[in-house]
C-alpha cells in the first residue's frame, strides 16, 4: 500500500511528493523546499514516520521543483535521479532561478539518468517510468498499476496542462503525452501533480479543457 505525502513548497506552491509503503522505504520526488522551514516539514514527516529515504527522483529539471534536491542528498545520503535530457535544465539553475528570484548556490549531482529505464523502486513497490515529453524533453510520471497511482509532474493538472512556451517545451508533444500515454490508463487512476490539486483521469477526460478540445476536434495537435 503506498502512501502519499504532500509538502507544498516555495512560492510556485510546487508540490514536493513522499511516496512509502509497509516497508518504511520512500522515494522523495521533486524536492522543491527553499526555506529552512520548507525543508524542516519535510525531514519532520519523514523522521516523525520513521521513514527511509532511498532516492530523490524527479519528475523534470525545472528549478521550482529541484530547489531541495541538495537539502535532501546531504541529509540522507541519497542518489538523485532524472531523465538527462533534463539535465540542461538542472545545470542552468542558477541563471533560471534568478530570473524568478530564487538564489540557487549549488546545483545538485545526477547520480542515475533515468532516460530509458523502466521502473524506479523503492520497498515492495515499483513506480513505472512514464515518457511524457512536453513540458520539458526529459519529462517523466511514474505510475503504479497495481494502486492506480500516477504521478504527473507538469505534464497534468488538476483542469490544465503544463506550459509549453519555456525552453525545449512543445505543445503538440504535451498532448501527445497526455492522449496517447496517460489518457489511455483508465478514468479511475487517481494523479497527483507538481501543482495543484489531485485528480483522476476520468475528471480530466470531461473537465479539462486542453483534452476536450482536442478529443472534440476543435483544436489539432
Ligand atoms: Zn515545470
């Protein structure tokens, strides 16, 4: 049984996701804390639960969603995992997050690039790799069949979609990723995304307005 945990982080309001099982072995994806307090609420969920970091995973190398990457590989001594051709993405930090106020002083280490890789685990649990390119090239979600659990990053919102407009974004691979890749698991999965409220696809499938525009013809991708 996995459970999930969400801190919402930073002024982008990113949504920094602990997944656990029965093994008290968890994955930290998108560590996205910025203040000490940030970073403190989630060391305290993660100690108060007796919970055992094994990795540091990310959904894209956006700077709102990598900013406690650092915090988190130091204080549990974990690898950190990206698809690479996000990696551009990681080592620009610094100059992307001035631009939107963030201080980035140190850019974390990838430890394991992730393009091509079928699975990540973490206890009894495995976290299928979902290619979603789109939002950024080396996207990625991760989903769990068994639990109907998917975790969606930027690519889906709660009634949106993640931009396309900033570099190496592209909107007819968004809805690509969407249609062909996360549509198809069935209305009943239940996502959590980088932003936002939780959904499910079946929600998505009627109320957001990127997908039925294009189911409804309206718009071609
Ligand atoms: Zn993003």
């Amino acid at each position: 049984m996995i459970t999930v945990k969400i801190i919402v982080s930073n002024p982008f309001q990113e949504n920094t996701i602990v997944l656990s099982d029965q093994t008290k072995e968890c994955i930290i994806i998108d560590a996205g804390g910025y203040t000490p307090q940030e970073n403190k609420a989630l060391s305290d969920y993660i100690e108060s639960n007796g919970l055992k970091p094994v990795m540091a995973v990310n959904t894209h190398g956006h700077v709102d969603h990598m900013l406690g990457v650092n915090y988190v590989k130091e204080r549990y001594g974990i690898p950190f995992a990206i698809d690479g051709r996000d990696a551009f993405l990681i080592e620009s930090a610094p100059t992307h997050g001035a631009i939107y106020g963030f201080k980035v002083d140190s850019v974390p280490t990838i430890d394991i690039d992730l393009q091509g890789k079928k699975e990540v685990r973490f206890g009894d649990t495995a976290m299928e790799i979902i290619e979603t390119p789109g939002h950024t090239p080396g996207h990625i979600c991760l989903y769990n069949k068994d639990e109907k659990l998917l975790i969606t990053g930027d690519t889906l919102f709660r009634e949106s979609i993640g931009r396309t407009d900033l570099p190496g974004g592209d909107y007819s691979w968004i809805m690509r990723s969407i249609l062909d890749k996360l549509m198809p698991l069935g209305g009943d999965v239940h996502f959590y995304p980088g932003h936002g409220q939780d959904s499910t696809i079946g929600h998505e499938a009627l109320y957001n307005p990127f997908v039925t525009e294009v189911l409804g013809g309206e718009v071609n991708y």
